[in-house]
C-alpha cells in the first residue's frame, strides 16, 4: 500500500463497522508482519472471532471484570474542577480506580482468557509505563502462566515502582537496550520472543495498535469503558455528552472511550497526543500532529520518522505515551475527520496533573494529565450548559518521583 | 532481464550438481566505501548470488548482529537511495551474478513502490525480499516489481503449512527462501536432518529452487545444507566478522571475504562423490 499522501476520505455511515476482512481501517492497519508469525496472527484472528460470539466467553469475562477488576468504573462529576474552569461540566471516567490502577486490566483480562482458551502456556508483554506489564502480570499470577515482561531500559529506569510491582507478581522483566530503549524497542523485542517460541507463547500486546486482530480485539477489550460511560452519562444527565476527551499513545484508553460513541453525531471526540517538550522541538511523541503514515510493527498507521523513513525516537514525560506510533483507527479517524487530535506539552501536563490533585484529591497518571491539560479549550468550546466526560485512565502515584524531579524537588 | 539472471544462475548450479552460496551483507556496514568493496569481492571469493541489506531503524526479525550492522550504516549515513548507489555500482563490474535487496517495508511505502521496483531495476537489482509483507499486504509490491521485471522471493518458515505455502508461493520468482529456524536472524542453528523435508516441500510447491537460511554459521553446517537444499545463505557470520573486524582494527574487507571463502568451499564442495539432489 503507498502510503496515502493525499488522503481524500470518504465519511463512512457507520464508523463502528470496522476494520473491514483485511483487518483495515481505510488506509490503516493490516497485518505486515514476518511469515512466521502469519499463521499465528490468522489462528489468533479466528480464536478471538469465535470467542467473541461465544456467550460462555463473554460471560466468563464479565464475571472477572465484576469481581476482580471491580467494574463498573465510576462516572464522578469534578464539580471544583469544572468550577475552576467555568465552562461545560466536566466528569473523569474513573478507570484508575480499577484493580492494577488503570484501563490496562481490562484489555488484559480478555486476552488472558483468550490465551487459555487457546491452549497457550507462556505470556509475553512489552510495556511503556510499566501499567500494561502490571496488568498483565497481574493476570498471569492469577492464573499462573509464566509471564515475561519487554521494557526499554530508559523505562525501567523511570518506572522503577511499577518493576518492582510485576516481579512481585512473578512476573520476569526483561529490559530492553536496543535501539532508543524505548516502549517501540520493547516492542520490536516481544515480537523477536514470539516468532522465536510460537508454538506455546502468546502476546499480549497492551495497546490498540500492532497487526490485525490486536487494533480490534484491544479496541472490543476496552470498549467497555465508552459503554459504561455512555450508560452513566444518561443516567446522571438524560442525554449524551458534548465531547469525550483521552490521551492518545498507542490509544487504547482512547479508542475504548470513543469506540461506543462514533456513530453519536453530536458527540465531539478529541484525543490528545504527548507534545513533549514542545511540537515544534521535535522533541515529542505526537504521532498524528507531527508525522506521516507508515508501516510499523504489523500495521500502517501515522509515525515519527525521517524523511527516509527510519523511525524516530519519541519524547515524553509519560512512558506510556512515549511510542512513535498510534493505533489505525484512530489515524482513520483523523483522516475521515471524526475525531481531533491535539496535543500537550510535558509542562501543561505537570500543570493539569497537580491541578486535578489539589482540586479533586485525585492523583492522574502523567499519560490522562495529558487529556486534562487540553480541558480549558475544550469546556470553553462546549460552552456552559456542556457536558465533556474524560478518561482518567491511570493513577498517578507511579509518577510522584518523575514529577518531583521536573518540580525540582527531592522525594 | 533481471529475473533472468537468477534463473540462470540456479540452472548453471544445477548443471554443476551443486547448490549456490548466497552471502548476505548489510549496505554501508561499516561504510559505503567498505560496503562497496566487500560487495565488488563478493563473487571472486565464492558468492553465487549476494543479498543485500538495506538498513532500517527497526528490524524486528533479526537477531543481534544484523540488528548492529543496521545500527552501525545508519550512523555512517546509509539510506535507501544509498544502498541502490551501491547496487549500481556492483552492476557495473558484475553482470551475471544476482544481487537480491532485503529489508524492510516502511523505507518502500516512504519512497514510494512503483518509484522503489524502477529505480531497483535501473539498478540492477534482481529480486527484492521484504521481510514484513507477507502476501495478504504484497499486491501492490508485487505489481510492481513485476512491471519492473524484477523478482518478488517469498518467505517461507516452518510454521508454513501446505496450505500456507500454496499462499506464499503465488506471485514468487526466481527463488523461495526457507527461514530455517522459528526465530530471528543468527540465534538458533539450523539441523540439516530437520530442514531436509521442508525444502522438499517448498520445492514441491514452488517449482522453484529454495534457499536456506538463519543460523548457518559454520563451514560444517553450511556443506550440510548444501546437501539438502539449492542454496545456503549466511548473513549473521559475515557481518560479525565485520564487526569484530572494526573493534580490532583489522582489514575489513580482507577478513569477510576470507570468511566467505571458507563458506564457499564448504558449500561447493559438499556433494563431492554424492548423486545430485
């Protein structure tokens, strides 16, 4: 596929019906990966379809996001918050309440089961922050796979909590030096480890991107906080909100936030990229609003890259969102214009991070500081009788150190 | 044309009863100029076709050493343009033996694919691998590599079925290569008793000669896939021997081509006295 230059989209009628058989999102996704992961990824694809219609599956699931992860997630209304800025009311989807301290248990509570019903016997992860590795440690303890853990080095160095946490859990971390040493490089190594042992491993990859079926099957995993959301929101104000707002990395939180709503037409979708220090330092990892499409561990979506097309290493503040990539369908999305993406900078999200803890007795992640940072201009545009839900997707006590230190204080 | 090179090579081999030696190097591993003069050496030292890296930032297949090799052209500057320079320039001393470009798609969709299968051509290329395009997302590749006359050669694995392979074997000319082992480039060692089977199989399904490669390091292990296969590939043990050829000052060019010279002789000499397969 040429990478489209000129994208000339055409606005579909239904958003939710994709990807089409080819795993894509219009231009996006697909499935480049090596020969010998092909049939692991057909077997994969057919796995998950089964066990999506399967309703003994769906239930099982359903069971453990009860009573283990502890769904639904609160619909919380930040009055002081929503006061401080003076615009349209503001509620935080509070997936940082979930077991693991953030949106990642949820994806990983469906594929563990897919894995079991697959027969696999070993799990591999990459993680960013640390909170998919935490996740997905956290499943495998609980049914006691083997479980080993790709993270960039620089990673490991900054997360040190959360390493601490999945070696708790039993969970082997490996750290990564290749390359930026970075969540794409952990990410490069996992797909190393699975075309090595593909006869008894599974990949648990954490984010809506990779190769068909991960964007779609992490998509469907997550989908269950739009849902709630959606349900919640009615509930609580009789009608749908003006604008759903998350932070954007790989994009799962996003994409599980957005997912339900595509087709609501008077609902606003914004999702923020990680600006760094800044868009215009090169020094960011804002797939979207600072690079162009290509093709990247198993699917064609908007990167960071050269001229020549070599990856680039992203900057940010947030682990989690430190990937030069972004799930297709949210580059679809920005092509065919039904969601927009912005960006903040790693200070607005420093900002944004201590306001939230001052005003609501929240600690955000670093990553949903980031969708926080971009509230004022958005409860400005919805206006006051507005209503904007947001995706608190992760706890922040994983950050203090890293927040401390950009604070110029010791801990 | 090009594809006529390859063509012609492997019936040459087959006239001769024996299987080609394929080396494997990165462009501009350590740099350009090195490259180019380890590529001109290639064929006197025994090379019967010569794969050729194009380095990208990300190559999630290899194993360490291609990874470092790619690391250490990027940082001389290498590109894709640049690997295509040194290409033509190979070409302008060697018109018989084929030059095969392995990498990565991202580097193809940036410089775009018909402009990438043109200028491939005009530089002499014969064939192109692209380790990440499997046939589901190879259409457009395929497209143009054939208007470019150029060979578009498939991957096949041990975790391809004979379904699979009825897949992988459409729309692949020249020849198919068998990655020998489930894994990334120079780890595990390939068993020429395993492989055996599969390159019948590939063989069978293809119509087409199969090569072989990831971890074939030694002369040994090479005569013995010469015995079982059309061709044997090694590519982590050159580019080691490039990197240990750099940390100890030594001669980089003299010391790969003595490494293929070995290789060579092992590979050619591996069905002496023996019926042709």
């Amino acid at each position: 596929m040429n990478a489209p230059s000129n994208p000339s989209p055409v606005r579909p009628n239904d958003y939710s019906a994709y990807p089409d058989a080819n795993g894509r999102f219009g231009d996006y996704g697909g499935q480049y990966v090596p020969e010998t992961l092909m049939p692991l990824v057909h077997d994969l694809d057919a796995a998950y379809s089964a066990a999506k219609a399967d309703e003994g599956f769906q239930a099982e699931l359903a069971g453990f996001l009860t009573h283990y992860v502890g769904r639904p997630s609160p619909l919380y209304f930040a009055e002081r918050l929503t006061a401080h800025y003076g615009g349209a009311k503001i509620y935080l989807k509070r997936e940082e309440l979930n077991h693991t301290g953030s949106h990642k248990i949820n994806n990983c509570m469906g594929q563990i089961l897919l894995a079991r019903r697959m027969g696999k016997t070993r799990i591999i992860a990459e993680t960013g922050a640390g909170q998919h590795g935490v996740a997905t440690a956290t499943v495998c303890a609980r049914f006691g796979l083997p479980c080993v853990v790709y993270m960039g080095a620089v990673d490991v160095e900054r997360q040190k909590p959360n390493v601490f946490r999945m070696n708790l859990l039993g969970a082997e971390v490996r750290p990564v030096t290749s390359g930026s040493a970075t969540l794409k490089d952990a990410m490069n190594e996992a797909l190393r480890d699975w075309v090595t042992n593909v006869h008894d491993t599974y990949y648990l990859i954490g984010s809506a991107a990779g190769m068909h079926p991960y964007p779609v099957m992490v998509r469907d995993f997550q989908a269950i906080i739009g849902r709630e959301a959606r349900e919640q929101i009615l509930e609580a104000e009789g009608r749908l909100p003006d604008a759903v707002v998350a932070c954007v990395g790989g994009g799962s939180n996003a994409i599980g936030l957005f997912h339900p709503f595509l087709n609501d037409a008077e609902v606003k979708i914004f999702g923020v990229e990680a600006a760094g220090e800044g868009l215009d330092t090169g020094r960011h990892a804002a797939a979207i609003n600072g690079g162009r499409p290509g093709v990247l561990h198993g699917n064609m979506t908007y990167l960071l890259q050269d001229r020549e097309g070599q990856i680039e290493e992203a900057h940010s503040i947030s682990a989690g969102l430190d990937y030069p990539g972004i799930g297709p369908e949210h580059a679809w999305l920005h092509d065919v214009g039904r969601a927009t993406y912005l960006s903040a900078t790693d200070t607005e999200s420093l900002e944004a991070y201590s306001l939230l803890a001052k005003l609501e007795g929240i600690l955000p992640a670093i990553e949903s500081a980031h969708a926080l940072a971009r509230l004022p201009e958005i409860t400005k545009e919805v206006g006051k009788d507005g209503i904007v839900v947001l995706n608190l997707s992760g706890r922040g006590d994983k950050d203090v150190a890293a927040v401390a230190a950009h604070l110029g204080m010791e801990i | 044309m090009s594809k006529a090179r390859i063509d012609a090579r492997f019936a040459a081999l087959k006239a001769e009863g024996r299987a080609a030696f394929v080396a494997y190097v990165m462009a501009g591993d350590p740099d350009a100029a090195t490259a180019a003069k380890i590529l001109a050496g290639l064929p006197a030292a025994g090379a019967d076709l010569i794969e050729l890296g194009f380095p990208f930032s990300d190559p999630m297949a290899e194993g360490p050493p291609i990874q470092r090799a790619a690391q250490r052209a990027l940082k001389n500057g290498m590109t894709l343009q640049g690997t295509l320079d040194l290409a033509r320039g190979f070409r302008a001393g060697d018109v018989t033996t084929p030059l095969i470009l392995m990498g990565y798609m991202n580097l193809i969709v940036t410089c775009g694919i018909e402009a990438f299968a043109r200028d491939a051509a005009d530089a002499g290329v014969d064939g192109v691998i692209v380790v990440d395009c499997p046939p589901e997302e190879a259409g457009p590749l395929a497209d143009a590599l054939d208007a470019a006359q150029v060979s578009l050669i498939r991957l096949a694995t041990p975790t391809s079925d004979d379904l699979r392979l009825k897949t992988i074997v459409r729309r692949t000319s020249g020849f198919v290569y068998y990655v020998s082992v489930a894994g990334v480039t120079g780890v595990k060692e390939a068993d020429a008793a395993e492989v055996a089977p599969h390159v019948a199989r590939v063989r069978a399904a293809s119509g087409l000669p199969v090569a072989v490669g990831f971890g074939i390091k030694t002369p040994e292990r090479a005569a013995a896939i010469a015995r079982v296969a059309d061709a044997v590939v090694v590519g982590s043990a050159l580019v080691d021997e490039i990197a240990e050829a750099v940390e100890m000052n030594e001669d980089v060019t003299q010391r790969v081509l003595s490494k293929v010279s070995s290789l060579a002789k092992a590979v050619r000499s591996a069905r002496v006295g023996q019926t042709t397969v």
